[in-house]
C-alpha cells in the first residue's frame, strides 16, 4: 500500500521517479506512534526528461519503451 500511495503522490505533483527499484526503498520509523513505512529515496533521475528513455538502471530498464510500437 505505501508504495501505490506513494507513486500516486509523485503523479498528482507530476515527479516522475524515474528509477523505482528495490535498491531504492527502505523502512522507516514514521508519525507520531513509530509505525514502519516503507520510504522511497534517490530521486537523482528525476530530472532527466522523459524522453532520456536509456537513463536508469540497465536491469531495470523497460526493453521495449522506445523501440517498435513502444515509444515515449
């Protein structure tokens, strides 16, 4: 559930991430009781544009996006 909310906070502010991975999420202690949330971090690709589609983690990458019918 926190990492839909989330994804879903970075679209209505219009942040596109850019490099969601496991090497890129943590648990942290937050609010008034302590609860775990899960954390999402490194926004270093953020800043790249949309169309930087070979930007990123190569294992992570989509393979299709910008190839055949797949484009940005």
């Amino acid at each position: 559930d926190d990492l839909l909310d989330i994804l879903a906070h970075l679209e209505r502010v219009g942040v596109a991430h850019r490099d969601v991975k496991p090497d890129n999420l943590g648990v942290s202690e937050r609010g008034p009781k302590g609860k775990k949330r899960l954390v999402l971090f490194d926004f270093s690709l953020s800043a790249e544009p949309l169309d930087a589609v070979q930007a990123g983690t190569p294992p992570y990458l989509d393979p299709f996006l910008g190839h055949g019918i797949r484009r940005v």
